[in-house]
C-alpha cells in the first residue's frame, strides 16, 4: 500500500512492507549504505530513508541527485539517529525520474525574487510547499464556514459587459483582428466583436452574486478576479482570488459581524489545523507572527466610523506620508497606525464618505457618507472592504447617472431593485491577503503558485 510520509511520520508503531514515493532533498553517503532524505509534499518534515548493500536497486543509489523523484519499498524501523523517531529501511529503490546536477535548488537558502523567476520548481522548496499546503487548507476551510451558515456557493462569470468598481482598470476580451480592428466613426466596432459589445475580464463577482442573494438569501462567490492596474507594489497583482459573502435582509451591522466571524475563524483555523507548516513563518519570516495571530483571534475587533477615524488620526502627533483629511481614503499606513500602535488590536472603520466609495453602497442620511465598513488588520491594513448596498431603485439610478455610468448597462442590476428588493449587504476578502496575513509573507507575489505582474506572464 502507499504511504504518505505525513502518515508515517505519525505512526504509533512501526510498520512493515510500505511503500512511499517522492523527491529527494539530500543525500549523504558512507561506505556500505546511503541515506536519502525524501519529501513527498504531504507535509514540511522528511524522511530519512536508509539503503544498504542488500537493497534491491543499491547500484542506483550514486547516480540519484538532490531533487531525483524516487520510489522505494521498505519497513518503517524506529531511528537510531537524533531527531526523528521513525526512518525507512529500504528493501527495494527505484529511480522515476532524475535531476541532474544543474537542478536549481542545490542551495538550502534561496531568495524570493530568485524563486520568482522559478515558479515551477518553487513548490519543492520548504517555504512554499508549506504556504501552497496552508493554501490550498484554507480555501476548503472557506468553503466549510460558509456551508455551515446556510451560504450557497455561486460561480459567477470571469467575462463581464460590467465595471463592478468603476475605476476602468479592467482587462478586454476580444475575439476581433488586432491587426485590422474594425471601427464606426473612428470608434472600436464591439457590434462585430464575439458578444457584440465591449467585455472584460471581472473585477469582482458581486454584482452577479447579489442576484443569487435576492433568492436563495446567503450567498457567497469565491474565484480568480483580474485587474489592469500598472502597479509593482508588494500588495498588487493582476490577477487574485476573492471572497465574496451576501447577505439578504441584513444591514451594515450585520456585515460587521460576519467580517470579524470569518477573519478570527479562519485566523483559528490556521493556528490549530496547520501549526507545522505555520511554525516555519513563524521562525523564518515574521517571529512577531504568532503573537499577532493571536492578537486578532482573541479580541472582539474595535468599531468607530471613519470620521472619528480620521479625527484621530489628525491628533495623533505623527507625521504620516499621506495626510489624514476627511473626504479621503485611510492609506496602509493609517490603517496600520490604527491597528498597530494606536488600539493595538484590529478595527472596523464604517460610514466613508459617497465620493469615494462606489456607486452601489447604500446612501447614509446626511446625504454624505454611505453605509459601508472595512476591516483592519495589524501587519496588513485593510483585509475586508464591504457595504450594506443600495437597495433603493431610485437613489441607485440616480448615483450610477451621477458618476458617468450608462444606466443601460446595468438594467438587470437595477431591475432587481424594482422586483422584491430588500436590504442586504456583502464584502469582499482577499484571498492572498488573507495568506499573507496568516503566514506573515510581506508580497503578494509569494502566497500565489504563479503570480501575475506587469511584463511578468511565464509559467
């Protein structure tokens, strides 16, 4: 039977005739016998695999080199050897496939720029084997928090006619002969084009799922979004996974405490279920990580609206970058400021300013705030942003006409304002920043297998 050496290594006693396949990470060899150190990507620990004389396949032994996937049959032996209770004692090696010397993790060390320019060789590595298993733990985790509320998952589309954020920073998708594009009047033809109309890749599933929310009441997306922005920050990608939770007949308040739920859950979630691989950030990235962690899932998160945010701030005495000033938006360093050094805990900022925020978020009373909240985080800022939406047909028309939108591209939106309208309300987590968060990775480029940057497409 095959193993995975994350279930031998936490045997309760030894066991015979087993059979584990996986790569080699070192070799070290005496006289009579070598011993292979093989990883299997089940888990971060190794284990130490022992081949004699008498193994069938010996002769083999010298020509396997660090990163040579093998396969081999043996007994599971207590070790006589420090730091490690159990070792394979080989009855039978196989070599599936070789690495020559010229394989590039020879080094127990490498650089995240370097292994940026490896993304198909960096899961070998310990740091990210250990950050694509938190990964790939956490988002079925996601899954199981939702399905245990009552949430549906709907999948909504990648290619979209809508610009969910309003910015324009939105990639095109066309079948049309970029060599010979078609034009009217000097304009792009999209009548010719596959959907008859200009389409883009989504930044954000909300508008689609909010129809979901209006039937089925708890609804959430969770997919790839994409973005055109030419930014080279250690916060930015064009491509990025998010979260997307709504709620039908709920209000900003219980938007709040969904997004504190979800954020110390998973935070939990990660401190007990992936505590080996957790335990490598912890030593080798940020050794504030843990406390920070701990930070966020033992205390109820601080709520204040963005006005008194501000305020404060402006009385802080510290001289930020960007300075506080009401009508603009917190910066990283206003979030971190708050969360770090100020309530030293994480915080939900609500209430924005309408100018800043977007065309759907529900219009507050005094006519200049809207109902919408972000949650911060210590280390990262802003992880969650959201609103109560604008449930209104009228106050909805009219902000999508104030802010140069074409009501037109957005009548299956505000038809279902007209239909059964309710309030609701919803967010969206970023995937990968959650990552960094749980794993104190300080880019978004290393929490992704392949991350997508301006003039970066390998892989």
């Amino acid at each position: 039977m095959l193993h995975s050496i994350h279930a031998l290594l936490r045997s309760a006693s030894a066991v015979g005739d087993v059979f584990v396949n996986g790569w080699v990470r070192t070799r070290r060899d005496s006289k009579d016998f070598s011993f292979l150190e093989v990883n299997d990507g089940s888990c971060l620990a190794n284990v130490q695999v022992l081949v004699d004389a008498g193994t069938e396949g010996y002769d083999l032994v010298k020509q396997i080199h660090t990163g040579a996937a093998v396969s081999i049959n043996g007994d599971l032996v207590e070790s006589p050897g420090k730091g490690q209770r159990w070792e394979l004692r080989a009855k039978r090696l196989q070599l599936v496939g070789d690495a020559p010397e010229d394989y590039p993790l020879q080094k127990k060390r490498h650089t995240d720029e370097f292994l940026r320019t490896i993304a198909h060789l960096r899961p070998r590595t310990n740091k990210y084997g250990a950050m694509f298993r938190i990964r790939a733990r956490l988002a079925n985790e996601i899954h199981r928090f939702f399905h245990d509320r009552g949430f549906y998952w709907i999948h909504t589309p990648i290619i979209t006619g809508a610009d969910c954020e309003g910015a324009g920073e939105m990639f095109h998708v066309t079948t049309l002969d970029l060599m010979n594009v078609p034009k009217t009047d000097g304009q792009v033809d999209f009548a010719q084009d596959f959907f008859g109309k200009e389409a883009n890749l989504t930044v954000s599933g909300q508008l689609s799922v909010e129809t979901c929310c209006l039937s089925l009441g708890k609804v959430y997306t969770f997919g790839p979004t994409f973005r055109s922005e030419n930014s080279n920050t250690s916060r930015h990608m064009a491509e990025f996974w998010m979260i997307e939770p709504e709620l039908a007949f709920a209000d900003l308040r219980d938007n709040m405490a969904l997004g504190e739920e979800i954020t110390r859950h998973l935070v939990r979630f990660v401190m007990e279920e992936c505590a080996e691989d957790l335990a490598l950030f912890a030593k080798y990235v940020d050794t504030t990580l843990m406390q920070t962690l701990q930070n966020i899932a033992e205390h109820d998160f601080v709520r204040l609206p963005y006005t008194e945010a501000i305020d404060l701030l402006a009385k802080s005495g510290r001289q930020f970058e960007f300075a506080p000033a009401w009508g603009k938006d917190l910066q990283s360093e206003h979030e971190r400021f708050l969360t770090e050094e100020h309530f030293k805990q994480p915080a939900i900022v609500y209430d924005y300013p309408k100018d800043i925020k977007a065309f759907y978020m529900r219009q507050n009373d005094d006519g200049r705030t809207v109902a919408a909240m972000d949650v911060l985080v210590p280390s990262i800022g802003e992880i969650i942003g959201g609103s109560q939406r604008e449930e209104r047909y009228e106050p909805l028309a009219r902000r999508i006409s104030e802010l140069g939108f074409d009501p037109a591209d957005y009548w299956w939106y505000l038809e279902t304002r007209k239909y059964g309208s309710v309030p609701h309300a919803g967010f969206g987590l970023g995937f990968e920043r959650l990552l960094m968060l749980v794993t104190g990775v300080p880019n978004i480029r290393d929490v992704i297998p392949f991350p997508r940057t301006p003039k970066h497409l390998e892989f």
